[in-house]
C-alpha cells in the first residue's frame, strides 16, 4: 500500500534553503543544535497531549516520536547528511561519542528524513488501518513542524565553514 504525505510548502521552502546553504554556500548548520531533535520531539509530545483530543492520539504520540528518534539516529550519517557534512559528523562522533545524534542535530536534519519516508513506510509490516494511523500522525508531525517554522528553521543556525573544514570536505 502506498502511502503520501504532503510535505507543507514552507517546509519545501525550508528543505531547499538547507540545500542551498549546505552545498553551494558552503555552510555548516552549528552542532550542538540549540533546538535538537530530541527538544523538539519532546515539545510535539507535549503540544499534542496539550489538545485533549479522544481520537487516541496523544497515546500514539509516545510511539511515534520514539519511531521517528530511532530511525533517525539509525540513518543520519549514511542517508541524511550532504558529502558536505561528513567531516563535522566525524568531528561530532569525536567530541560526543556516548551521545545519541537526535540530541546533538537540529531540524533541518530531522526535516531531511521526511523527504523518502513514504517509501520506507510503504515496505513496513502494517495492516492498510496501522499504515494509515501512522501516515497520519506524521502529516499532524509535519504539519506542527511548518506552523513552528520560523523558531525551528533559522539561516543564523549555519555558518560559513572555514578554508581547511572545506578542503577537509572535498
């Protein structure tokens, strides 16, 4: 079964701004986040059971954000980040080995991993009505994602990499 989420247009946006400053500007978003995965996850958990709603969401945002946490923290360094990137990664595995990457990256990353969810989704072992649970508590999760877009994606989060982190890169 297929299943389609719809990326929000100022996600879109977001996505090909972290693009652009990443491989033609030469930009490195600043690690440790200020705002890390983690941080963000706890604060969706926190928004969603906020609502009160009696469609059994907020006892499946626990899961889902534990699900999103693990698939990124399993994906980050072989799927997620730009060749670009590769040598702050090995510099961040240095400076936190025991450190889980959800609590050392930030949104742009997190948003990456939206962009081939669908696929991974589709090859999952659900019934067509678990599918769709998920598919859309994850359209809720990025549709949370755009309305806080302005506080989680913030071109002042990169920075210009130095001379010797880009020959480092190439």
């Amino acid at each position: 079964m297929e299943v389609e989420l719809k990326l929000p247009s100022v996600l879109k946006a977001c996505l090909v701004e972290d693009w652009d400053l990443v491989n033609k500007q030469k930009q490195l978003f600043q690690l440790p986040a200020e705002k890390n995965i983690d941080y963000i996850l706890a604060n969706y958990v926190t928004f969603v059971k906020s609502q009160g709603k009696s469609d059994n969401r907020e006892y499946s945002v626990d899961e889902l954000v534990y699900g999103i946490r693990e698939y990124f923290n399993n994906i980050l360094s072989t799927q997620l980040l730009c060749q670009f990137e590769k040598p702050q990664y090995a510099e961040i595995l240095l400076a936190y080995p025991d450190v889980p990457m959800s609590q050392i990256y930030g949104a742009p990353h997190l948003l990456r991993l939206f962009v081939n969810i669908e696929t991974t989704l589709a090859y999952l072992s659900l019934n067509s009505h678990s599918l769709m649970s998920v598919s859309s508590y994850m359209q809720d999760f990025l549709n949370y994602l755009a309305e806080n877009s302005t506080s989680l994606f913030n071109v002042s989060n990169y920075k210009v990499a130095s001379v010797a982190y880009c020959f480092k890169a190439l």
